[in-house]
C-alpha cells in the first residue's frame, strides 16, 4: 500500500522539473523554477508541522485488525494529501494539453495586476 505512494513522491520533483524545463520558454523558466522551489519550500515548512501534529496525536487506530504505526499513519495522511493534490494537477494537465493541440498560449491577451492594465 505504501510502497506507489513512496515511488511517486521520488519521482514526483524530477518529473515536475523535467516539465518545466520542457513547457516553460526561456524567458519563463526563471520564475518557473523560482515558484517551483517556493511552494516546494511551503511544503516542507507544513510537512514539518503536520508530522509533528499527527505524532502529538498518538491516536490508536485499529482498522480490521490493522493498527497503524504513528509513521504509517504520516504516510497515510501523505497519501490523503497526494490524492486530494491530484484533481488539481489533472485539470491543469488537460487544460494544458488542450492548448498546445489548439497551439494557443496560455498567456493572456491583456496583462492585468488586480484589474490595473501592465504595460
């Protein structure tokens, strides 16, 4: 059970890098990688946070027969959060698919910073 969900979040950074580096243009790689590190960094702050909350709890679970281990129960919240984070990542994936058969941009027409036109 916990083994995919170890697999796919090693492969899960090289991945996400390796489709930047493909679908961001050069002037966009920058920020691209800038904002991939950036939530990366979130993550880690709430990991922290969320594995010391799910210790503290110390709840005893017993699910047929099954009692988890406090760090079983960390891969299972892991992987309630992997598969909530999934919906997302798939629209955007469709969307994005969409557009480059279409070979539309993403990006707007007009740029907009809280409805105040850029130059």
């Amino acid at each position: 059970m916990f083994f995919p969900l170890a697999v796919g979040e090693a492969l899960g950074t090289p991945v996400l890098l390796a489709a930047t580096r493909r679908y961001s243009t050069t002037a966009q790689r920058s920020i691209s990688f800038s904002i991939i590190y950036m939530v990366m960094n979130v993550g880690y702050i709430a990991a922290g946070w969320i594995f010391d909350y799910v210790r503290d709890l110390n709840l005893r679970v017993n699910i047929g027969g099954f009692e988890p281990t406090t760090y079983q129960q960390l891969f299972i919240v892991s992987l309630v959060f992997e598969i909530l984070a999934f919906f997302p990542r798939f629209i955007s994936c469709a969307a994005m698919r969409k557009a480059i058969a279409t070979k539309r941009s993403f990006r707007p027409k007009r740029r907009e910073f809280f409805g105040f036109a850029l130059a």
